[in-house]
C-alpha cells in the first residue's frame, strides 16, 4: 500500500501513544520509507511553539452565536485533508502546520455559528505580514468554516486576472480537489462520503465569474467563488445572487477580502457635492457593501498585511467594513524575512518599541548611487546597460548557480526590476534588458573571447556573495566560483523576460512539471498579492509616498529557505532609510494590537481605534483612504488622569487599593497636611519610586495614552534626559460628605464622587482648585522640568441612599483609586505624532 506522510505520522504516534513504543522502534514498525523518515524524526523530535494571533473582540451581538474553537476529536473532514496535503504534497514543517492550525481554530471561533444563528453580519479583520503565507491562512479558515456549516466561500482577489487565478489555483488545490488546469500542482483529495465543492468560478484568466456559466447553488453542498474586486464582476455577481431559485439564508457564507485596503475602501468618505451633502461611497466599496447586505448570513473578514486604511475607517458608521468585531494580530512566522529584518529598525523609539535602532539581520541591501539614479532616469531604448543593472542580472545568474549547486532546484527562479509605474519606462528597462541578454549568451557561448564578463562576475561572487554567506553559514557553505559559473550559460539561455503591465499580455506560468527562469518588470500589477517565485535578486527604483503602497510593492519579503544569502536588493538609499521607518512604524502598530489583545479584559475593536505612527515624508496611506483618521502629537506635558477603569474586575480594584496603599506607606509622614483629612503632601520623591507604582498599578485596557507602557517610556526618556528627578506627591482632601479613605495608618482622605461619562469611565478625575492648592502650599510658582506632580484620588462606589446609578461606575462596590499625573513642559522634548481616529490626548 502507497501511504503518504500524514498516514505514516498517524501511524507512528499511535504505536508512541497507544502502544508505548518508542519513536525508532515505532518508525521500524510502521514500515516508513526511507525518504519520510527524517520528516517523522523532525515532527516529533523537534520543539513546537504555537503561535496564537493577538486578537481584539468585540461582545457577540446579540441573537448570535458563535461557533465554537474545533476540539481534537470532532470531525473536521475539511480541514484535516487540508492539513494532510500541507504534509504530503507541501511538505510543510510540523511547527508551520501547527501554527496554521492553531490560528484558524481560532478565527473561526469568532465567526458566527451558522447553525445557531438566524442573522448575523460579522466584520473581522486578520493582519499578516507581506508575503508571508497570508493565503495559507485564508484557506486554513475557509476549511474550517465548511465544517462549521458555511455553505459558501467569496475569496474578493485582488484587481487583476492574473492575480485573481493565482488565488484561485491555491484554493483549487487546497480546498476544492478540483482544477481545470492540466499541468497544475497535486490537489486535495476529500474522503468518500464527503460533499465535494461546487466552483462558481475557475482558474485561469477567464475564469471570473460569468452568469449561466456556473451557477450551481445547491445549499447541500458548499460553493466556492474567487472574484475581482472589480464593479461590473460585482454587480453580476450580485444580480445573480438576487434572481437566486433558493431562500439567501440556505447559503451561510464567509467573504475573505484578500488585501482588503486595496479597492475595497470608500475612498469618498468626508467628501461633499456642491450642495454640501456626502457623495456616494466609490463603487467597489459600494459593491461589497450591497452583497455583504444582502445575505442573511455572512461573516466579512478582510486580510491585509498593511491594514493602516481599514482602522481608519470611521467606526460611528455602522454600515461600513471597519473590522469591529474583531482584529486579529498574526505572528512573524518562523524564517520570515520582512522589513525588519531586511532593512532594520529606523525613526526614534517611542512608548511603543522602546528598543533602540535595530541593524539588519541579513547584509544583502546594495544601494543605487546618485550616478546609478542618473544612469536610470536618463535610460532611452537603444542605451547600452547601466553598470548597476548589469550587476544586478549578473548577481541573478550567480544566485541561481549557486542555487543549482546547493540541489536547491527544480524549483522556479525570479528576479525583479520595478522602476516605475510608466509603461513606457517599463518597455525602455525591457528593450535594454533584451538585448543584454542576447549579448551575454553571445559571451557564454564563447567564454575566452570575453574574459572580462567572468572577471566582473568572479568579483561579484568572491568580494560579495562569498562574504554574506561567510557571515549567514559560516565558511563550510562557501562554494567556488567556478562551480556557479559552470551553471551560468544554462540559466542564461533560460530566462525569460516578462513584463507586466495593464498594456501587455505577459503572464507568469509557474507550475510544477517546468522549471521557470523569469526576469519581470513591471509597475502596479507587482505591488499587489502578485507571488514571484524563487525570488532572489530585486532592481527598485520606484518611489511612493504611502506606507501601504511602499510596503506592498516589496515583493522581496517573505520565504527564501536555503538561499536567504543569495538575495540581493538595489535599491535607492533614501528608499532603504524608508522601509526602515516603515519597519518601526509597522513594529509599533502590531506591538500596540498585542498589548491590549493580552489584558485580561482587552477593548474591542470599535473602542480601540488604534493609532499608527506619523512619518515626516510619508503618508499613512492615500488622502482619499484616511477615513477619520487625524494627525495628532502625543505629549504628555500637563495634566494627565486616569478616567478609564477595569469596573468589571473587583479583584483588579481591590490591587490597586492595596498598590496605593504601600506606596503612601513608603513614604512616611507626609511633609505637609493641611488638616487631618488632607491635603497630604510630600516632596523630593525619588522618581524611581513613582516608577514603582507605575509598573504595579492597573491601568484600564482601553486607556490610549495614560498608561504603563506610555507614562513609563514617557518618564524614563525625561530621566536619561536629566529632568523629572523629583516629585511631588498630594492627597487632595476628597469631597467633605463622603466617607473617609484609609490610605495608611497616619493618612486619611474623604472619597470623591463622580459621576459616569459612559459604563467605565468618567469625564475628569481632579477635583476644581487642587492644582493651584498643591503648588501654593509647597510654593512652586512656576513649571519646573525637574519636578512633576502626582495626585491619587479614592473614588467612593456606595451611594449613601443615592440611587446608584446616578453615580457609580459599572456594576461593583469596590472603590476606585485614580491617578492624575502632572508633567512640566521639558527643556527638549519633542512630542511623538500619531495618526488616529480616536483622541490620544
């Protein structure tokens, strides 16, 4: 019997589990072949870290149920042949299918249940990382929602044909079993007895949705459609849905906006018409909106590795596609190369990444000088070969030799050359480009009349290649020049050059029964989705002015396993010191998802509104895409007050009572009372101790700026500068009729009562007059950058007979102690800026 990977794996664990072998004994008596057995070593030998997403929620609405996280040992006839094929015909590491897993468990426990739930319209939101696998995971959540009872998958893939078809294929493969291309990859193959999919649309360029064509919308069996986002294939689609034979709500279905900030967006948000009235959201973004609408049932999740524009949108609409239900953070996976790691951390740190500049992991940027740029710009169809794209073809060459000599093939090559977004520059770079190529199989052909070609690669290869894989592998991974260089001619005579762009018919043919060596150019059909595979050796010279756009046209992140060394990228210096703030701008985004995501009670999506670092040169993403957001600077010069409180966690309250208790007992007999139940007041307070508190005290989740991590960074940055040595401390007198505070043995206050702005909060925390009393009795007449003030308030939670609604903050009787922080205007402090849609101030 023939058994793949997965059947032998279920084999040897069971022979482990059940029977007490150990793993050789297991792995001889199951019979694994040879080529499976370091495969079965590896899974069970090597550590696995899951990688649960951050993950921000919202409160199931109500009459919604949602399903619930898959367990072990219920039938998953979907998703487990999905993960069977990853280990068979993929051949994915254990951890990578794992945490692929692990990550669609957890997305579809907050999609609504199908089944339990008459209605519902979910907006999720998941955020990866550029080319790194994103689609994975939609395929991974949409198996997992066939087995939840979803009975249709609307993939909305990208703008153009050939984009929309790859994606297409990649499901074809991976959920449906079914493909009507001949040469295309192994496909998933589903248990008898398993309702097969039926395809509304089909591979290849053509293959968008066409009515009449395939229209199959039995509710018996699930239905998978992998449209354009484009306005007349919507609208078709939407029609046909309309004229459906069958009630809507028989068809519970899952829409995955793949790059979900690209076109999907209502770039007419805030704009008006001549009479002053809001013009109509654009198209697209209307198009999504009609067909979210109308089905019954439908869960939205968008994907996008660069989510600036989507949580701007404007969360006080409700019919719009912010993701308020929930946003999910994906982990950097294992072996990924991104931003970071290429390009290293720029900007300054803030309250957010407090690590200083990061270098890049991997020594493979090369940078295009001011004459290179020249070279470029002034390049006409009959120029000869800028000497900067001369290297980089011949560091295309080496890298595949150097592949071929590693036994990293068959497998496909690219290379990447993105100089503008204008056809005719891209026609230009190709003429060139094509009658460099001839010229060098010309030399290849007769390697001792043009010496100097292999001399300018041999330097390449020796002064550069060999140096970064010394310093990636170690010098046991060193190969001669020679041994590349014998590869050099087969590879030349292979390439292909392919441009992609709206004027040309080019496509990209990867498949698995033939080797491609492709060198693309190309504009806006490369800066979406668009996978190169075997990438290793980028020409890019365009320049954008939008995070978004700027990430996404680097093609060059993601996967480079066994040839990470061998990659290089040209680009423009100030392009590099770019993505390097872009790096630390993308850090501090995730950073700020994950810290709210791991409180015990993280705000929901809509309360949230997270803020993204402002660049001085760049754009968060387009005008027209900013939805609410607004620049704002965050400075904390000032009063700053604790009005948001953790109301639903008693055990919480009840800590912070105590943390203040310990503090105000550190500090002894208080320098000044002003009568026995206040003002208290202390001065020279080291600041280290009000760093204490800071770090012990609970702040509410939802408190964007007033904080731990903000006040810490924020206090720390004034200490190394040599300012807020100091501090005041004061315990204002409270409100004469409430009920007296204990705050240690020989300090006592009056609560004070405040009234609820909403469920946890309050609308200011002070109380009128205690500022001007605090520095009148201590004398401080004017802003010191050496000394800041701290005050603590108890707020009183019983009524006193009071209804306690008119008053009391959530449902608990426990008293609340708030902080308020007062900050000096700093010597040199500059204020870090924000885009946000939510106040940070």
């Amino acid at each position: 019997m023939n058994l793949g990977f997965a059947q032998y794996q279920g084999i040897v664990e069971f022979l482990i589990t059940k029977q007490k072998r150990d793993l050789e004994t297991a792995i001889r008596e199951a019979g694994v072949p040879l080529h499976f057995q370091d495969l079965i070593r590896s899974w069970f030998l090597d550590p696995i870290t899951i990688k649960n997403p951050a993950l921000l929620t919202a409160i199931p609405q109500a009459g919604v149920a949602l399903c619930q996280r898959p367990t072990s040992d219920e039938p998953q006839p979907y998703h487990s042949v999905l993960m069977d094929y990853l280990m068979n015909n993929r051949q994915w590491q254990r951890d990578a299918i794992e945490n692929i897993a692990a990550t669609s468990a957890t997305l579809v426990a907050r999609l609504a249940d199908p089944r339990l739930s008459k209605q519902f319209r979910i907006r999720g939101l998941v955020v990866g990382h550029i080319q790194s696998g994103k689609t994975a995971s939609m395929t991974a959540l949409s198996a997992r929602a066939a087995d939840a009872g979803y009975r249709m998958i609307i993939v909305l893939a990208g703008l153009y044909n050939d984009l929309r078809s790859q994606t297409q294929r990649r499901f074809d493969q991976e959920i449906t079993g079914q493909s009507n291309e001949e040469d295309d990859a192994p496909l998933v193959q589903h248990q008898p007895g398993v309702a097969r999919w039926g395809r509304l649309t089909r591979s290849g360029l053509d293959g968008d949705f066409n009515p009449g064509t395939h229209n199959d919308l039995n509710p018996a069996i699930p239905k998978l459609a992998v449209i354009k986002k484009n306005v007349k294939v919507l609208e078709k689609f939407v029609a046909f849905l309309r004229a459906a034979p069958i009630a809507l709500a028989e068809l519970p279905t899952l829409v995955l906006d793949d790059e979900a900030d690209q076109a999907s967006i209502n770039a007419n948000y805030g704009r008006l018409d001549d009479v002053g009235d809001p013009i109509d959201p654009t198209k697209t973004n209307q198009c999504i909106r009609d067909l979210l609408n109308l089905l019954p049932k439908c869960s939205y999740v968008g994907f996008t590795a660069t989510p600036f524009a989507n949580v701007l949108i404007d969360v006080s609409e409700t019919d719009n596609l912010y993701p308020r239900d929930f946003i999910a953070c994906l982990d950097e996976p294992n072996n990924y190369l991104g931003p970071r790691q290429l390009f290293g951390l720029g900007m300054s740190t803030s309250d957010l990444s407090p690590e200083p500049q990061e270098a890049p992991r991997l020594d493979v940027m090369r940078s295009i000088s001011t004459t290179d740029e020249q070279q470029l710009d002034s390049l006409t169809s009959t120029s000869e070969i800028p000497a900067i794209m001369e290297e980089a073809v011949l560091a295309f060459i080496l890298s595949c030799g150097a592949r071929i000599e590693r036994k990293l093939q068959p497998g496909h090559f690219s290379m990447f050359i993105h100089p503008s977004y204008q056809t005719d520059v891209q026609n230009t770079f190709r003429s060139v480009l094509g009658r460099y190529l001839e010229r060098l199989q010309g030399f290849l052909s007769k390697p001792r009349h043009f010496k100097d070609v292999a001399a300018r690669a041999r330097d390449l290869w020796e002064n550069d290649f060999c140096t970064t894989t010394k310093d990636a592998r170690g010098s046991e991974a060193l190969i001669p020049f020679e041994n590349v260089w014998r590869h050099a001619k087969s590879v030349v005579d292979e390439i292909e050059i392919r441009l992609l762009n709206n004027k040309s018919d080019d496509q990209l043919a990867y498949s698995k029964d033939s080797r491609r060596r492709y060198l693309v150019i190309g504009g806006n059909r490369l800066s979406r989705g668009l996978t190169l595979e075997g990438l290793s050796v980028s020409l890019f010279t365009r320049q954008s002015t939008a995070y978004d756009t700027l990430l996404q046209m680097g093609r060059w992140f993601g996967y480079r396993p066994g040839y990470a060394d061998l990659t290089r990228i040209y680009v423009e210096g100030p392009m590099a010191n770019n993505f390097a703030d872009l790096a630390r701008v993308e850090l501090e985004l995730r950073n700020d998802l994950a810290k709210y995501a791991k409180e015990r009670n993280p705000p929901s999506p809509a309360e949230l509104m997270p803020r993204i670092r402002a660049h001085p040169a760049m754009l968060v993403t387009a005008r027209n895409k900013m939805g609410a957001g607004r620049l704002q600077n965050v400075s904390l010069v000032g009063a700053r007050q604790t009005v948001t409180f953790p109301v639903d966690e008693p055990r919480i309250l009840q800590q912070n009572i105590d943390t203040a208790a310990k503090f105000i007992e550190r500090l002894g007999k208080p320098r000044l009372s002003v009568t026995e139940e206040g003002m208290h007041l202390w001065s020279d307070v080291p600041a280290d101790v009000v760093l204490q508190l800071v770090e012990s005290y609970a702040f509410a989740a939802t408190a964007p700026v007033v904080n731990r991590p903000v006040l810490r960074a924020y206090i720390q940055e004034l200490l190394n500068r040599g300012e807020l040595l100091k501090w005041d401390v004061v315990l204002p007198r409270g409100a004469p009729e409430r009920r007296p505070f204990v705050w240690s043995e020989r300090v006592v206050t009056r609560r004070i009562k405040r009234k609820p702005a909403t469920q946890n909060s309050i609308g200011v925390l002070q109380s009128a007059g205690d500022l001007d009393t605090w520095r009148s009795k201590l004398g401080r007449q004017h802003d010191d950058p050496m000394r800041g003030g701290l005050l603590l308030y108890a707020i009183d939670q019983t009524g006193l007979g009071e209804a306690a609604s008119d008053y009391r903050l959530g449902a608990g009787s426990v008293d609340i102690v708030g902080l308020m922080f007062v900050f000096p205007n700093p010597r040199n402090y500059v204020p870090v800026p924000y885009v946000s849609q939510q106040s940070l101030i």
